[in-house]
C-alpha cells in the first residue's frame, strides 16, 4: 500500500489480494467514457491521501473476466473490499459519494488524522469533495441517535426549504454572507457569482442548524456551499469552479433567464444585474433577425418528428444539466415514450430553435410539434395534472408494458443480440466480441442497442435473471453473454445452437 493505483491483469491476481483482507477499492473504467477519465484522476489522488488501502483499476473491456464476476453493465464502477468481501458498490461518476464510501472503506479509526489526510485532492478533486470526506470523518465518529435524527424531514421543514430555494431565480446557500464569508469554499462561490456579473440571494446556513442539517438531506447534498438556480440544485464549490472556467456556469444562467447585466443598463431596469425570465425571452427575436428556409424547414421537421419531443443538454441517459434531467424524469415517471436531441452537438439547431420557439432557454419540451416549454413549465403541468391531459388531446398515449416491449423485440428475429451500440458501430469490447463471431460463422441477427433505452436495458436485467450485456438470444431463449458465444464458437457449437 504505497499510495499509488495500480492496474490489475488477472482475476487471480484480484482473488489473491481480497483474501489478504486488506481495504481495496476497484475501479472499473473504459479509455473511451469521458466520465471514467474524470474518476480516473479523483481516484489517483484519494489513493494518495488514503495509503492504508489498495487502489486497484481494471479497463472493464480489456478484462472481461472481472467484469462479469462483478456485474459490471457501465463505466465507471466502484467495489469495495474490506476484510475479505465485497461490502459495497458505486455506478457512476459521483465525486462526493466516491469520497464517502472511500473514506469508510479506507479512513483511519483516528477522525482526526482522517479529515487532515486529504490535502494532496486540490483541484482535481475540487473542495467539496475534499469537505465531504471531511465531514464523514466527523460523522462517522458521532453517535447512531444523532444520524438518525435527520433520516426524515417533517412538512414544516420541507416546506420552508423549497420555498427558499425558490425564494431567488440564483440561490447560494453559504457559511456566512457574501460580505462576510466563514469558509473558504463558500468565499469562492461568491467570487465567482460577482465574477459573473450575476445577482443572488444567499443564506447563513451557520445561523439555523435544523435547516442547515436538512438541507443536506433535502438536496442529497452533504456538504456547504450549495448553488441553486431556479430551484434545482447545480452543486457545490468544485462543480461551480469547473463549469466557471469551463464557460457553462455562463450558460446555464443564460438560458434559464439570468443575464449580467452593466452598471448602465441595471440603473435604466432598475433590477440590479438581473432580467426577468420573460423580457429574456423576448430579446433573442427582433425584427432584423431571420432564419433561412432551410434551417426553418430542418427545425419543424425536428420539432415534428416524434409526437414527444425534447430537446435537451446531453441524452436522457447522460443529461448535461439539471434542468433537462428533471425533465427526462418527469416523462419516465409519467411513461411516456418521447424522443430527444442533444443541443450541444449542434449550434445552429441550438440557436436557431431559440428564435423559432420564442423560447431562449433549453430544455423545450414539445408535444404533437407544439412547444409546451421549459423545465417549471412542465413540472407544474405534471403537478396540476395538465400534462396528462394534453399528452391525451394530442393522442399520445402511455407506453406499452415493458413485458410486451420485450416480447415484441425476442420475436423480431430468431436470433437477437442485446447489445451496447449497433453491428456496425459496437460501444463496447463484449459487443464487438459476439458481433464478430456471429459474422464468423455467418449467422443472421437482429439487434437492439441497449444504451438507447433505460427501461429496456434495466428490465431486460431481471427477465433474464443475467445482470451484463451483450445477451443473446435464440427464439426467445436466452444463449448466454460473451464468454458463453466465445465457448460456443471456439467449441464450432455456436452455429448448430442457433440453428435447432
């Protein structure tokens, strides 16, 4: 235990490292996901900061024995051992839960020595992350009555939260006040708001402990600074910093109706470095400003080519922003089948929609090709019942049961593969692996690309009772995933198998 990540090439050599019984976090991670490269770094620095445990990385395609043994379906994974079993798991690039679960798996018994260990995180980590892992070192030595106490939170307490976060369309919930900062980390959010040129409303969490305890729980938070924005929560002070320097910081509040503003134009709207979200609206259309016929033609063709349209920041799988996750969530919660495009991919479609919709911030939801609107909108028409209803009047209806879902794809093909991606472009090793000895033995098949639809993927799991992709089938049948069509082709097995 050096302090170092070391990558391991053998379930062996794994198996032998858990029965010593030493803490051992694993990460499962592909060179191609973006997310995994984040947690890559995150993780090389916890290692340095907890040296009493092994930091042990696996690409997840180079490796597939360790990957199936742990039901590894996505990158980056987490596992953690400690006294010779797996205790815990984590999917996802989640820094603060990565610090928690460490630091209990890892973390010395002496609280203190665990909350000055991680210095070495900087920014790569961010200091929320480093706040975090302190924090749950002091939790961790408090009593169980104490943690218990804030496992629910009453009406009262609930109600006064949301309306504080919705009290300013920019929120900040901070140790002190923005004339007077009590923690470095909050100092810097200030910083960067005013860098902004944005006005915000804050809050002393330090002067109300109730709120300050349950605001942790509210916002599945655990650490101060908290940033809101509309209501919804962008994070603390590390993923402030990233999306300031990054530029989205300045986006986001562009699109959802916060302007800066300059001293001039504050004094003539009298509004501070503020605009409304309506006079926002209005001031991406003019007189002078057209679009072409062509890109109006390819926007109503985009607009009109599901009767549930979203257009969003990122994919419902991977949403790059709160607001179009809170809508993709909406519509799962209601079952409603929709389609989506990502707005970064494209800047024309981006802009132009803004002019074409008269609606400047995204995500916009759109229902039978009429724009219903943004993220409030469409969580105030699910509250009210509204969304219900028009989703009826336009004829759009429920999707189907997931079980007749699946049964209509096994019978689309006798032999069906349930891949990540298509034949021609597989996301995945596995994938790739069974789309090849397939063709090898030249056998037809339909496929179905599991990264497309969540519902599938995650119902597809326990159908089979098989918790990985690729699977196989035949006639309805599950064959097996990549190491079974690997033993049945190696065998000459796999073509008479699809054949019977």
């Amino acid at each position: 235990m050096d302090g170092t990540v070391k990558d391991l090439q053998s379930k062996k050599d794994l198996d032998d490292m858990v029965r010593q019984g030493s803490p051992i976090v694993l990460l499962f991670w592909a060179s191609w996901c973006e997310a995994s490269k984040h947690m890559n770094q995150l993780f090389t620095h916890l290692a340095t900061d907890f040296p009493h445990a092994h930091f042990f990385r696996v690409d997840a395609e180079e490796q597939p024995e360790i990957s199936e043994a742990y039901s590894v379906s996505a990158v980056p994974y987490f596992v953690f051992f400690k006294e010779g079993k797996s205790i815990d798991t984590l999917e996802g690039a989640n820094p603060s839960s990565l610090a928690n679960k460490v630091a209990k798996v890892a973390g010395s018994t002496n609280v203190g020595e665990v909350a000055a260990a991680p210095a070495s995180l900087g920014m790569v980590a961010g200091p929320a992350v480093l706040e975090t892992v302190k924090v749950f070192a002091k939790e961790n030595g408090s009593s169980q009555k104490e943690s218990s106490s804030t496992s629910g939170l009453s009406d009262t307490l609930k109600k006064r939260l949301q309306e504080l976060v919705h009290s300013h369309l920019v929120m900040l919930f901070m140790k002190g006040n923005p004339e007077e900062p009590r923690c470095g980390f909050s100092r810097k959010v200030v910083e960067i708001l005013k860098e902004e040129g944005v006005k915000f409303g804050s809050f002393d969490i330090l002067t109300d402990n109730e709120l300050r305890e349950g605001l942790k729980k509210f916002s599945n938070w655990p650490t101060f600074p908290q940033l809101y924005c509309k209501g919804l929560l962008l994070g603390g002070c590390d993923i402030v910093i990233a999306m300031h320097e990054s530029g989205e910081l300045k986006e986001v509040f562009g699109d959802q109706g916060v302007l800066a503003a300059g001293p001039d134009e504050a004094k003539k709207t009298g509004t501070g470095n503020i605009y409304s979200t309506n006079s926002l609206q209005c001031s991406g259309v003019s007189d002078s400003t057209g679009l072409s016929t062509a890109l109006t033609s390819r926007l109503e063709s985009l607009t009109n080519s599901s009767p549930v349209m979203l257009f969003m920041k990122g994919k419902p799988e991977e949403p790059r922003c709160g607001f179009s996750s809170k809508v993709v969530e909406i519509l799962r919660q209601e079952k409603v089948d929709f389609e989506s495009f990502d707005i970064l991919t494209d800047d024309e479609v981006r802009q132009g929609l803004k002019v074409y919709s008269n609606w400047s911030s995204y995500p916009q939801l759109y229902i039978g090709g009429e724009l219903i609107g943004g993220s409030d909108i469409v969580l105030e028409m699910q509250k009210s019942g509204e969304l219900m209803r028009v989703l009826a009047e336009k004829g759009v209806t429920n999707k189907e049961p997931l079980e007749d879902r699946l049964k209509k794809l096994f019978s689309s093909s006798p032999v069906m593969l349930f891949m990540k991606g298509t034949p021609d472009a597989p996301r995945c090793g596995f994938s790739s692996t069974v789309v090849n000895a397939l063709r090898e033995e030249s056998v037809g098949f339909g496929s179905f690309d599991i990264l497309t639809d969540e519902e599938v993927r995650q119902g597809l799991k326990t159908f089979s009772n098989w918790p990985t992709f690729p699977q196989l089938y035949y006639k309805g049948e599950l064959i097996g995933g990549c190491d079974i069509v690997l033993e049945l082709h190696s065998s000459g097995e796999l073509k008479s198998t699809l054949s019977e």
